[in-house]
C-alpha cells in the first residue's frame, strides 16, 4: 500500500526535484480557489465539513483522551467550541516510541510515498483547511486558503523533495572491488540503512500554523521519525486536521497512526517544555518568539533544534521610477494580514535629504506622506480592506499598537478599528505608520503587527548600514530595495552577504516583499538571528537520518 | 589563477562526485609508496626534506611569531626539535576576519580549485608527510605514510567533492515566470549566492593529524570559511606542513594566505577554548577525548560543532567457519598502531558455552586462548612487529596498561616493551588482552591504546545486547560481527539500527574493522555518542555555508 503511494506520487516527485534545482515558477497545488481547480462543490463542501466541526469534539481515531482543550477565541469572533482530545506528554512519546520501529523498518520508499499521499489529500481538503485557518489565525479568507492551503502543501512538498534528494543518493548497495596488483581483487557488499533520528516535535505557530509547521513536520516524517505535532493553543485546529489526515494515510497503509500525534495543550501549561526536554525527541521544529525559541537552543541540547523566530524586517528606498508604484507596492505588504507575518516590512529607510525619481527630487516628507496616504488608502473601502488585512490574531498584537501610539511619533498612517461586515466581533485594526529618527533605538526591535516607521538616514550609505546592523543584531527574513542606481543595489548585495538575508529589488508590480514562493525562493537564510535554517535546503533535511553500514565479504 | 586551479582539477573532482554516489573502490592517491607512484626520488626526497627541517625554526611565509612552540616529545624518542610560531588567539581571529571577505567573494569554483590545488601538493609531499606523521603519532612508517599521507587526502578530497555537491545544486540564476491567465506572465530573475559562516576552527588530535583533520578543514574552507587549524601541541607538524602547503597555493592564487592559520601552541595553555568561544568563530571540527569534546558542544554555542569523541569499539563472536582466519584477522586489528585507532576493537563478547565451528564446539577458552595466542604472536619477530604496533604516542596511554593489570583480570596476551631496532627510545608495547567476564562493569568504557578483553556472555543474545546498549551509551565507530548464522546477523543488523553503528560481518581475510575507505565508507554515523557526524556525507557539509538570494523584475 505504501509501496503503492510513492508509485502513485513518482512523476510529482520527479518534477519537484527538478524544480528545485532549476528554482523556477512550479507547484503542484493550484493557488487559485476555482471550481476548475477544485471541483464545482469544493467550495460549499469544505465551509460546510469546517460548520460540522464547530462545537463538537475532534475525532482522532485510536486517542484516548486525558483531558480536552479548545481554542480560547477567534478573531474573527466565531464560536468555534471544539474539543480536542488532550495526552499527556509521557504517554504521547511512549505511543510515539512504540509506533517507531516499524515505522523505521519501512524504509525512505515509505516514507515518502506516505508523505506525499498526506500530502494530496490536505491538497484535496483546502477549503475546509482555509476555514480553519481564517478563524484561528484571522488572516483573510483567501490569504488563509492560499498562505494555509497550497502554498503551505508546497513547502510540505519541498522538504519531502529534499529529504528524498539526500536520502536518494545513499545507494541500499555497494560492491566495492579493491584491485591488489596479480592477485584477485578484495571484493565487498557494502548495504547502507537509511535511519532516523528518533522522535520528531513540531512546535506550531497562531499566524501560519500550516505554512510553518509542514516543512518541520514533512521534513522530519519522509526521513523516518514519528513526529508529534504540538499546535499554539490558539491555533489547533489547521493541525488538527492534518494530523487526522496523516493518521489515516497511515492506517491505510497498514502503519501504526501514532506515527504523527497531536499534543493539543491548553495556553500557559508545561507540554512544550516537556516534550521539548524528553531524552527520546531529538528532532524539534520551531516558529514563534525569539525568547521560546532561545530557550529550545538553550535547553533542547538532546535534539537538532530547528528555530523560525523574530526578526526587524527593512526597506531602503534610495531613488525610484514611479513613487506612485513603489508606495502602492508597499501599503499592501504593510496591510497583507496587518503586518502578521514573519516577513512584513517594519522599518522603511528614506535618506532626510530626499531622493532622486523620475520626475525629479522628491523631499523624505514628500516619500513618507506618500506612503502613509497609500497605507491610509488600503482602507478606503472597509470591506475590500478586511479581506486583505484580515483580522489582528490576539490582543497582544492589538495592544502593541497601542504602545507604538504611546511612543509619541509623528503619525504618518492612523490605526483603526474597522467593522467586519460578515463578523461583527473581528479584531480588525489598520496599518500604523509612524515617522522616526534613525537614532531611535526604540525601533530597532520587533514590533510585530500593523506597525511600521518610515525612518530619515543620513543618506542612502547610512540606511545600508543599519540594515546591515539590524540584520546581524535582530536578525531579518527580508529586505526590499528601491534604487535606480546599480551601484547601490551592489553595495545591498555587499551588506546583504555579510549580514546574512535575503533581498528583493524594485518591488513594484504583483510580487510581495512578504511571500516567497516554495521551490524558487528560500525562506530565511539561517545565517541571522531570525531563523537557524532556511526553508527548504539540503541542510535543512540532512541531519535529520543517518546511515548505517554493514560490510561482508563476497 | 585560482579558476586555473579549479578546471586542472575538475575530471578529478567528477570522477569524485561519481564515487560518493556508487560507493565502490576509488582513490586519485596512491596508498602504495612504491616510485611507480612517487617518482624514484621520492622517498628519500620526502625524507631529506623532513630530516632538514629539524631542528630548525619552521618557515611560514608571512607568520610574525609572538612567540614559538615545540613538540615536547616524540614517541619514537627523535627529537624534533622544530619551533613554530606562535600568535595569539585574538590575532589570529584578526587576521581571518581580515582576509574573509575576499574569500567570500572568490566564490565555490575557487573555494573548491584551490581546496584541490591543496590536495594535489599534499599528495606530492606525502614521503615528507609520513616521516611527520610517523614522529609525532607513533604511528609505524607504512601507516604513517597510507593514514597520513594518500589516506588523509581521499578524506579531505571527499569533503570537497560533498562541498561541491551541495553547492553547485544552487544555480548562480534562476528566472521564475509565473503564469497570470491571459495576462502577461511575472517574470523574475532570481540570483543566488554561497555565503560562508564565518571563521572556521579545527582541532587536531595526537594519533591521526591529518586523517582526522582534513575532513572538516576541506570541508570549511571548500565552503568559502577562512580556516584556523590547531594542532594538538604533540602532533604539530603535520598540520603544519599542510598550513604551510596551504598558504602557498592561496598566495599563487593572489589571495591573502591567512585563509588557512596555524595555531600551535604548547600543551596545557586555553588556546582552543579562546579559540572556540571567539564569537566570529561558527564552525568547528574536533577530534578527541569525550571530556573535551562535551565541553566544545556545551561551550562554544555561536559555533556549529562537529565532534568525533571516545567510544567503546566491539567484536561478537557467535560462531565460525574457520577460529584460525577470525583470530588473525582480530590479532591484526587488535595490534594495528597498539589500539589507538578511534575504531579499534576492545570488547570481544564471546558466549561462556562456546561457540559452533566447521570443525565442531569451541569452548570460551579455546576461543580467548586462540585469540591471547594470535596477539602473543603479532611480536614474535620484534622488528616486523614494530612496523605494525609502532610506538605509544603519549606517556598516559602507556600507564594505562598498568592501569588495565591492576584490574586483577586474567591475562591471555601479555603486554610487553619491544626494543625497536631503529629508534632505541621508542615507546613500544604488545597488546594486552584480558579475559572477563560480562558483569564486570569496569570494562564498559574506553580503555584507549593496546587494551583489550574476551568477555564472557550468557549468550549471542546476551552479546548482542550488550554490543547496542554500550554503543547508545558510550558510543563506538566500529562493531565487527563473527556469525555463520544468517538470522544471528539480521539481530545484530537490528541491532546496529537502533543504536546507530555500523558494523563488518566475518572479517577473515586483508580487511579490518578498524579500517574505512574514502567515497565508500561512512566513518562514523553521527548517531551514538562516539561522533555528532559522520566522515562525510551531506549533513557534513551542508550547514558549513549559506544562500543569500536577490530577487528582482526582469
């Protein structure tokens, strides 16, 4: 059976491969919600399997419950009321131990086939998984199918495709002839046996539970390791679902279904720590703070820890075509879920004296207020404005606002609450834009959410340098540019080499500083402080299998 | 220049790549020392240049000395005599960030031309090198020259060859076009850079210099990371005949040499802690004892840290075809260099009733008396016996015989001090072999250099048992299986999976356990706590750089 899923998923993989090494356009999963892509029912039968749900509890095939756990709200402010069945941490990675060993004898073939099966089904599930993610995460309906759907299946397929990759190359046999001159060569069979690490935890995130939490999960799974999935408190249910659906996959093909577990826990309580710190995991994939994330390296020393933390994300502007184009650009990747993700634009860098365009000088404030009326203008018309800036995930990020206000800034862009009109109780605020001084210190820090400061440098050199600081110091997962000049856009590359991020030039059409697409871009360099790995890249997978050898003669 | 180096090279690095994927039999570098290989002069070429180099201060062109170290003793008692430079930490580190950058922008075919170039120059001193290796090692000539020397290089040129893989899958550009209906395509080119991780660390060990050493050098500095190469203060010159190699290709190549610094000092001092807690430093290899090793993982946390450390190498004998092929092959691996190799056997569990032969039973004593006869015969002729155990590289592993005695265990094979004919002061022994019995917990730990036991099990069971558990906890790099019994090697295959070793089955003829060749053999598995990698694959190589990646319309 699980022979028969990697026949079955072969030609995807065999394309996978091949675009992750051309890094061109490709994906398998169709971003666009048509009916042509999904089937004329898809769209009502996935809202009404995500309206089943609501206030029952979770079925998890073969868990006992201890205990159950919900999600405390949603900012959306519907009702969710499911139950999740909750197990302690002792008893999640004994089951995880016991589903092991034959998980391990089933070999790469296996564990890829199984991998990409799961995967094809959450494909197939995308509106269900698109609701859930909105009203969990409360990022806008189609941002949370396509970010929570395909694009997350994507970077689920990707690292499977690694992990193949490097598994791949290890032959199951060798023989190895060594000549010794007129006498008849020394001859050896040599079998290497893929291995795993032991168990995989997957630590979830409240703003992408999906998109952050498969590559970890992927990656850990198609390389032989039980994985439990412990989904952010807020969030259970996107990983809920998936869990459910790996779970079946497995019991199809005749595997224990402990192999993939979900830790679902209630906010505040020790099972991250406990499960982090558990002699038996020695894999842990991590998105979230930098201090949870510090503390996984710190304390996790038992296991390879992979960690997707905090960053201060930069844009430069020193000159530009079209200002017009540049701020329109902009004002969406500050508005795109209000600034909630790991990829938003905070700090914008515009020389005080000025910059040059096409159609002549244009003063910093001339750039600034063009940005603040653009952001202003994103919310225009408030339910246009609500798909995309969807809704604030919790009141933390909501009263972050309130703290930036309290920093006592020139407002360039003001935040409001807007109505929803489909969900009275949403959290919906608009973008902040502040205006501040380079010498500022307090902005040289995450302020995560729809909070940004246009910054005056004293010249485009000076916004290089403290993009370059900022980066090595509070780490980045991106940089945008603007310039004319390609001379300075060498002199980024310079700064973006030694500093470790990646950067995108002249962002001025469809193309988003805060999206990177599976395949083509990596996500992350693991060379700041904001992530210790890229996703995806053979580093990302190799450590996560061993080989061992057995040698005879022949 | 250094591009000339690269495609001079080339064929040798494509034959290269073609090995580590089959895993058959390959070297580019002679193992046999014969002037069909060398050249007529080489060997005593290779000698006069070591004999010249005695005595003297060693040149390393652009090195200002602050102040000057020695070998304090060598084990074959010659005195060497040859003073190195010394700088301090700090200057070193200066000195690597000073010429970082350049290197980073030489990019991969540099990295990898040069690294090659390295290699090809190494190879041609190998005669120098053997009498390096053979003096501050122990190690007997023939060893000396194969380890040493064409051995060490295969080592290093695989690590290259890995490098290369995993960097040259990265392609330099990439256009991404994705589809927009009837609308024009986006069209991105997205271009992609290697960057290094910073300064590089090596620590060199006492017993296999270059071996051990040239793995993670090649593999870092392939990577684009200027190298500080430390030596053990008993095992200077070797490393420092390769830094000196290295420096000179670098200068050729019109690069600043000081991508490649020597770090010798004298025993005792903190040079490799200040070393490894420099927070420029983010990679290091490290070859030695568990203590110190523990101490690099739990201390150096800005670096990634690749350590091979002690471990407890076995032997199971469940049954034979022929006790005369097993002992003799076990008498060898046993005497080889006097058990200093990292995966020399220790612990030979032999069933208290005796063991199946072609010839019918064999009690445990006829067994432990075959094995105490064969060792007792390895020094039947003393001056051929010398060439095979060489000399013991430092005072501590001698006394740890005494130690061994003094456990008041039988003896099967006596150890005994041999004069060797050449060097009257040369720190030899024959091997000592004790015979124990399986509860005797004293035995579960390393016991390093010419230390062995025959130990009493219950049963092949029993045996095996006690192979995995010692392996999950004080790890080992080899584990050699004598079974007539196919179902007997399917436990222990088992076995090995679970604690993560790899294992030799029925090693009777010119192959021994302690031994792993280049391009086909893993050394080490990363997975149990002899070693966190393995020598090499792509977890080796692959989180040694990074990419930095710009995107922009086109």
């Amino acid at each position: 059976m699980s022979q028969a899923f990697f026949e079955r998923h072969q030609p995807v993989l065999e394309q996978a491969l091949a675009a992750a090494r051309d890094r061109g356009y490709w994906s398998p999963f169709a971003e666009s919600p048509s009916p042509r892509n999904y089937g004329e029912t898809a769209a009502q039968d996935g809202q009404a399997a995500f309206e089943q749900a609501l206030g029952k509890d979770f079925a998890l095939d073969g868990v006992a419950a201890e205990d159950w756990v919900s999600e405390a709200t949603s900012p959306f402010g519907l009702a969710l009321n499911i139950r999740y069945p909750q197990v302690s941490p002792a008893r999640l990675i004994a089951s995880a131990q016991a589903a092991a060993a034959d998980w391990r004898r089933a070999g790469p073939r296996t564990w890829v086939g199984v991998s990409l099966e799961i995967l094809a089904r959450l494909n197939r599930r995308s509106f269900e998984m698109a609701h859930a993610v909105q009203h969990t995460t409360g990022q806008g309906f189609m941002m949370a199918f396509q970010a929570g759907g395909p694009h997350a299946q994507d970077r689920g397929l990707e690292a499977v495709t690694y992990a193949w990759q490097e598994m791949s190359r290890i032959p199951d046999v060798a023989l190895w002839e060594k000549p010794q001159g007129k006498h008849d060569p020394i001859r050896m069979e040599k079998r290497f046996t893929i291995v795993p690490r032991g168990v995989a935890l997957v630590i979830g995130c409240s703003t992408f539970p999906t998109w952050n939490g498969y590559p970890g999960l992927f990656a850990s799974l198609a390389t032989g390791n039980p994985v439990i999935v412990k989904p952010h408190p807020a969030a259970i249910l996107p990983l809920a679902l998936t869990v459910q659906i790996a779970r079946d996959v497995l019991r199809e093909a005749g595997l224990n279904p402990d192999v993939v577990q979900l830790a679902a826990h209630a906010a505040g309580d020790d099972t991250a720590q406990r499960l982090a710190l558990d002699p038996a995991v020695k894999l842990i994939d991590f998105t979230g703070s930098s201090a949870n994330g510090q503390w996984l390296e710190d304390n996790a020393r038992q296991a390879q820890v992979y960690t997707e933390k905090a960053g201060v994300n930069q844009v430069i502007i020193d000159s530009v075509e079209d200002l017009k184009a540049v701020v329109r650009n902009l004002a969406f990747s500050l508005g795109l879920y209000s600034g909630q993700m790991c990829t938003a634009p905070q700090n914008i860098y515009v020389p005080r004296d000025g910059i040059r365009s096409a159609e002549g000088h244009l003063s910093f404030d001339d750039v600034a207020a063009a940005i603040g009326a653009s952001v202003e203008k994103l919310s225009g018309d408030p339910a246009k404005a609500v798909e995309l800036i969807g809704a604030i995930q919790n009141e933390a990020t909501a009263q972050r606002i309130e703290q930036a206000r309290a920093l006592g800034l020139p407002v360039l862009a003001e935040s409001r609450a807007l109505e929803h009109p489909q969900f009275p109780q949403a959290r919906v605020r608009t973008p902040l834009v502040l205006r501040a001084e380079a010498r500022d210190v307090r902005i040289f820090q995450e302020w995560f959410g729809p909070i940004s400061f246009v910054i005056a440098t004293d010249s485009t050199a000076h916004s290089i340098e403290l993009a370059r600081e900022t980066v090595r110091e509070h780490g980045a997962l991106s940089l945008s540019v603007y310039t004319t000049d390609e001379q300075v856009a060498e002199q980024v590359q310079e700064a973006a080499e030694v500093a470790g991020v990646s950067w995108s030039l002249n962002l001025t059409g469809a193309v988003f500083v805060n999206q990177t697409a599976a395949f083509s871009d990596f996500h992350g360099t693991g060379a700041n402080p904001a992530a210790n790995a890229a996703l995806s890249d053979s580093a990302f997978v190799a450590n996560r299998f061993r080989v061992v050898q057995a040698r005879r003669h022949v």
